[in-house]
C-alpha cells in the first residue's frame, strides 16, 4: 500500500501543492453521500492530476475534432449537466476526440472526452446527455481517488510521459508502432470496478433527468453498448475494459426509468438536434468503421491489412487526420519510412496544433538518420505537449548524430534526472560515462 506522499510523487504532483493540509493522509466528506471517508488525494490533487495526465490521452487518441461546432455542442451539454451535480464547482470541460474506438472517459478534475467512434453510435441527445452524466458520476463520487485511497492506481501511475513513446528501445522498426501511441490508447485511463459502474449509471441518470432528459436516454445508452459488444467487440473492447459491462446494467437503467424516474419520461430527447450536430461525423462513419477495423490489425501485428484499410478510410476522408498518422505509423512498421514520412507530412498540414503528426515525422526522419529535420519535429512536438522525457532522450541521439556531444550530453542528463530505467536510460548514463560527464 502506498502512503500519500509516494502516491503524490509517482503522479507528478508535488508535495507542495499540499503544503498547510495538517496530515499528508486524512478524511474527507464523500461529496455524494456525505459521509466521512479517508483519502489519499485531495480535491486540488485531483485537478492537478487531471492537467497532468489528460492532454496526453487526449493526444493518444488524435486530438480534439476539429469541428469546432460539435466540441461546443458537447461542452454545452456537459455542462448543463454537471452544474446540477453533487461538484458543480469543478473546471468541467467537454470534447470530442478523433479516436475511432468506442469509448468515453474522465479524467478526476473534470476534463471529460468522447471518441468519435461512440459518438457515431448514438442516435439522441439524451444518450448523449446519458453517457456524459455517467462519466460526471465518476468524477462526483470520486472513483479515481477512491482507487489510490485502496492502493489500486493501476496504469494511473504510468508516466503521462510514456505514452507517446517507451523506453523498451528502438531497434526493430516494427515495435517502433507500439510505441508511437494510439495502440495504448487506455493507458491513462482509470479501470472502474462494477460498483463503480452502477453508482454512476445512478448518478448519471439523476443529473441527466435534473437537466430536464428522458431517462429513457441512459437505457438507450446502455442498449448501444450492449449492441456494439455483440456486432463489434474489438471495438468496444477498451470501453469494456475500462467501463464493466453487463446485462445486469441495463436491466437497472429500465427498471430505474421505470419507476424512480418514471415522471421524467416525458423528457427531451432531442434526437434530431443531435443528428443534426453530428453530422459531418456520420457522412464519414464508413472511414470511422475502417479505421477501428485498422487499429485492431495493428494491435495484432497485421501490417498490410492494417494500411488497406486505412487507405479505405482515407479514400472516404482523404483528409482525416486519426487514418493519416495511423497509416504513417503502420508504414513505419512496414519500413517504408518514405511514405510514412510523406502522410505525417500532410497530418501535420490537416492538424498542425496536434502533436502526433509532429512525433511520427520525426521518428521517420530519425530511423533515416535526418538528425536535423528530426530534432526540429522533435522540438514541435514538445512546444505542442511539453513534459515528455522520452522527447529529450532523442533529442539527445539527434544531436549526438550531429556530432554535437556537449548538447546531446546536457539532454541525456536531464533525461536521466527523470527516468532512471530501461534501454533509453543505460544508452543515455553509457554515453555520458563514455564521454567522460560522468566518473
């Protein structure tokens, strides 16, 4: 069992930000059911952990979509709901993301995200309304402080820092894939026990009907849920994961619309306002549908399968920006560095502000040993989402292939005063003792 403080220093969050608290482990009122509980994190840990960890999965799942009028549309929802919930105080935000995957998910100070893969899936405002009432609940009733209070942090403790890239080495060009982001899309994610679930079903379908919904929006919810592991479990597959599903789950949510929310049955549903706001998602569903079948054949390896369908996928939406860095990736994998670099190019062109692009152009040039234009990417990328130590290690090998050892050993040493493992790690502490920065 981890105490507070190492918890605190494992996530990124210093002991400082605590500093006047009497006790580094200590009771707190459970903002739902009022109740004295003991916690390892505060409400200002909480956030801080949030600003930590979510650009970066935000970032593994392709950014925030570029239709500016759908992000508003969501945030507007989310936040018509959460301010009628137990923490109307919290920086609430809503999004969608470029994922192809079907899943939503929270982060515990509020930052809260839906992939375009669920967002297809879904045909009202109300199970829109329903997931993001869900996903409220868990940030409500404190489910990620829950799990560091019983020592169950999970992949919570990964490094935000890592998901981009690893420190298993990059000698094989097609593990280089795995470590590029995007296929370890839940790393970040808090994993919900099925308690967990039921209490925010519960409490998303109170704050989705305060707000004026049918509840019949939450049974819709968890129907599409229910249909989609059927039809497509691969895709649903992370959701599953991090959200347990069960028949048990949607006989709750009609028995609850039934009965303790009977008279809200009359609620909106909105269904063609959300048809209308999701538009431009649906003309591309076909690309949406292949680029899921192309994540799942990365994961397993298949290359060329992988690269037909995202070439499917960018026959429908020659611009999308998830199949364009995606098929980048794969013809990494395939080392074919020359195309790659050619559709990181243009991901960047489609999505400059986004950082993946930017990463999988520099590893490109790096496996063809363009020091030069690598570094530069390398430094894009870490302007975009700064923090990543794994960037600094390679801007180490970039300009120590420039034969610039002084500032290639000043990168390796700030490297190193972050991570202390793995391959990285000992190529980075051999050269400085090589070079003699180190007796």
């Amino acid at each position: 069992m981890l105490n507070r403080r190492q918890v605190l220093e494992l996530l990124g969050i210093g002991v400082g930000a605590v500093v006047g608290q009497a006790l580094l482990t200590g009771c707190a009122v459970d903002p739902v059911t009022g109740k004295q509980e003991i916690v390892l994190l505060s409400e200002a840990d909480e956030i801080a952990l949030d600003r930590k960890q979510s650009p970066y999965q935000f970032s593994t799942d392709y950014g925030q979509v570029q239709d500016q009028r759908l992000n508003r549309y969501i945030n507007r929802v989310g936040l018509e709901i959460a301010r009628r919930s137990h923490r109307p105080q919290m920086p609430y935000s809503f999004r969608a993301v470029n994922a192809a995957y079907i899943n939503a998910y929270a982060f515990p100070g509020g930052s809260i995200a839906a992939t375009r893969g669920i967002l297809v899936e879904l045909e009202s405002e109300a199970e829109l309304a329903a997931l993001l009432g869900h996903e409220i609940g868990h940030v409500n009733a404190r489910h990620t402080a829950e799990q560091s209070t019983k020592g169950m942090l999970a992949n919570l403790l990964v490094a935000g820092a890592t998901v981009a890239t690893s420190a298993a080495g990059y000698g094989n060009a097609a593990n280089l894939v795995q470590s590029l982001g995007g296929l370890s899309a839940g790393a970040l994610l808090a994993h919900y026990s099925r308690d967990n679930e039921r209490e925010a079903d519960g409490l998303g379908m109170e704050y989705m009907t305060r707000a004026g919904y049918t509840p019949e929006g939450m049974v819709g919810l968890m129907e599409v849920l229910q249909k989609n592991g059927r039809k497509q479990p691969g895709a649903i597959e992370l959701m599953f994961a991090t959200h347990p599903m069960s028949r048990e789950r949607l006989q709750f949510a009609r028995q609850q619309s039934q009965s303790t929310y009977a008279r809200f049955l009359s609620g909106a549903r909105n269904r063609e306002r959300y048809m209308d706001q999701t538009a431009n998602l649906r003309k591309i569903q076909p690309a949406i549908r292949a680029i899921q079948q192309a994540g799942r054949a990365l994961a397993q390896k298949q290359y060329q399968k992988a690269d037909s369908l995202l070439a499917r996928a960018l026959q429908t939406a020659p611009d999308d920006y998830t199949a364009l860095v995606m098929r980048a990736k794969c013809r990494i994998a395939m080392q074919d560095t020359g195309q790659a670099r050619r559709l990181a190019l243009k991901s960047i062109q489609v999505y400059p502000a986004e950082a993946q692009g930017h990463l999988v152009t520099a590893m490109a040039d790096f496996i063809d040993k363009k020091y030069g234009p690598a570094q530069a990417q390398f430094n894009r990328y870490d302007t975009i989402l700064p923090g990543n130590p794994e960037i600094t290690f390679f801007k180490g090998r970039c300009l120590e292939g420039m034969r610039r050892r002084n500032q290639a050993a000043q990168e390796y040493y700030r490297y190193l005063q972050q991570v202390r493992s793995g391959n990285n790690a000992r190529y980075a502490y051999n050269r400085l003792k090589t070079w003699g920065y180190i007796r």
